[in-house]
C-alpha cells in the first residue's frame, strides 16, 4: 500500500485492518470517518487478498501452497 502512494499510517493500518478483519482503520482517507471506497481496483485486490489470508489463516495458505500438500 504504501508503495502504491499512500501514507504510511494509512498502508500499515489498512493492511492490519483486513488481515485482521477488524472495523476501521488510521489514516487521512480511510480513517474512522471514512471508507474503503476511495481506494483505486490495484489496492482493493491487495487488501482483498490480506482478507482473504486473514480469514484463512497465513499458516494454512502457506500449507497449501507447498508442493508436497499438492502431490498427495
């Protein structure tokens, strides 16, 4: 996020936000005050996959993507 030009309490808070899949994050544009839809489709399909590895869990995605969890 923040090398896709937001500022870093909004990057930081915004990734933790959706891996955690808690309500609102800091910052200037997605803060307590405001949403999610200002943010451009590049940065919505990052955080969407942060939710994503949040709800499944990082540990089982890795699992899963491991080449012996596929051979069997």
């Amino acid at each position: 996020m923040a090398a896709l030009g937001y500022d870093r309490v909004t990057a930081v808070s915004a990734v933790i936000t959706c891996l955690s899949n808690v309500g609102p994050c800091l910052g200037s544009i997605i803060g307590p005050a405001g949403n999610f839809s200002t943010i451009e489709n590049p940065e919505l399909y990052l955080l969407s996959l942060m939710m994503l590895l949040g709800r499944l869990e990082v540990l089982t995605v890795l699992v899963i993507l491991t080449p012996i969890f596929c051979k069997h």
